[in-house]
C-alpha cells in the first residue's frame, strides 16, 4: 500500500478568508485585482505511485485528471474563471 501525505489546511478558515477577501474587494473598487491567481493543495510521497495516487485522490472531487510531468511531477488544476485550485505533487529533495 502506497503513503502519502497531503498538505491542506482548514477548510472553514480558507472559506472564510474567500469571503472576507471578496467582501473587502467588492467593498473597495480602488484596490487592484491580480489577473489571475492560483491555490493550491501539496501531496508529499517518497515513491512516484504514491505522489500519483495522493494527487488523483485530490483531483477526484475536483473532476479533473492528473497531467504526469514527469521526473516524479503530477499536477491537476481546475479553473475558476482566472482563479486556479490545483494540486501538486513533487518528489522528495532528494529525487529532484
């Protein structure tokens, strides 16, 4: 059986930190919106099966498929007009 570990953090925080960001930019028109932006979700695994395996366990509720970059990379990413949710998957330091 493969390990991996997968790096996130409290979903009510992020939620209510979404909000408070969309609050404060609707609520100031004057402050600037980055063109695109990006969140994204970390899957650490010594094994290359494992990384794979953390980032489709990810990438399943999102409906997206998991691109293999190669060298022991995975990446999938789903877009929300410019704003991206992905997960990342790279090899130990060692590996890289």
């Amino acid at each position: 059986m493969s390990t991996y570990e997968i790096r996130s953090g409290s979903r009510a925080a992020f939620i209510a930190g979404l909000r408070e960001l969309a609050d404060f930019l609707t609520a100031n028109p004057s402050v600037l919106v980055p063109r695109n932006a990006s969140f994204g979700v970390f899957v650490d695994a010594a094994d290359s099966t494992a990384r794979r395996e953390g980032a489709e366990h990810v990438a399943a509720p999102l409906g997206v498929p998991v691109e293999d970059l190669g060298e022991g990379y995975y990446d999938a990413r789903r877009a929300f007009g410019p704003i991206a949710y992905s997960v990342v998957a790279i090899p130990p330091k060692e590996q890289q």
